[in-house]
C-alpha cells in the first residue's frame, strides 16, 4: 500500500490533435487517479501529472459538434446554454477539462487529482523543466494505418 508522503509523480505529455474528447479524458483519468500503477491506492493520490497540448484541435465522434449543449447555472432563474462548437471557439481547454473532471472521484481527493491536470489550446506549453514523457497511447491516426 503506497502511503501519501511516499509517492513519486511522473509527467506525461499528450498531443490532442485528431484524438476523440471522451477515449482521451479517460485515459487521462486512469493516469491521474494512479490506476495505471501497481501501487494504486483508494485513498491515497497515486496519480501522475498530465499536460495536455492542441487541445484546440480535439474531435467529437458524430455530430457532437452541433448537438451537445453544455449548461451551467447562474444563480438566477434559468440556464445558461451553450453549443460544443461555442464553447472550442470560446474555451477549447474547457471541453477536456470538464469531461476529465467528471470521471473523477467527487471528493476531496478528486479536486487534488484534477489540479495535476494542466491543460492548453496550443502546441506550447510552460513545464519543460519537468520534461514530461510523451504518452505512449494508441492514437486515431495510428489506429487508421
């Protein structure tokens, strides 16, 4: 059993461009919450930290694009609604963000999973220093060939 003051952290990188929102946010999941791990511990964050570039190029299967609405509450009476395709142009971190967050644990442990998330639209991102590994994952491009 891994205890808290005993665990390492890796850091991975992975390249969004082509991949689709839900099979890439549940890999990030397995790899936050440390179920990739053979010291995986409940309730201990065994999880890694994840960067996650081109993000602005990620992809919805089916028409997901013009169909999903995301809805969030404002505190007055009513919702506010909002397309996916609104919120790529607008927030395209946020797509991947939430869909992560989600598949989650809804608990403390799960806020501290989430914040080892780092998320950005472009192909640049500020954690050289940490040399993140890339990710070795099967992408859509290469499940093509």
């Amino acid at each position: 059993m891994a205890k808290p003051g005993e665990v390492e952290a890796k850091w991975w990188l992975f390249d969004a461009d082509g991949e689709i929102v839900g099979r890439l946010a549940s890999r990030i999941a397995m790899i936050l919450m440390g179920k990739h791990k053979p010291t995986y511990t409940p309730h201990v964050d065994t999880g890694d930290f994840v960067v996650v570039v081109n993000v602005e190029k990620i992809e919805f299967s089916g028409k997901k694009w013009d169909q999903k609405e995301y809805t969030r509450y404002t505190g007055w009476p009513g919702l506010r609604v909002e397309s996916a395709q609104t919120r790529r142009e607008r927030h395209p971190d946020r797509i991947l963000s939430e869909a992560v967050r989600r598949m989650l644990p809804k608990n403390k442990l799960g806020v501290q999973m989430l914040k080892k998330l780092k998320v950005y639209a472009g192909a640049e991102h500020p954690h050289q220093a940490q040399n993140p590994a890339p990710h070795p994952a099967v992408s859509k491009v290469a499940a093509a060939e």
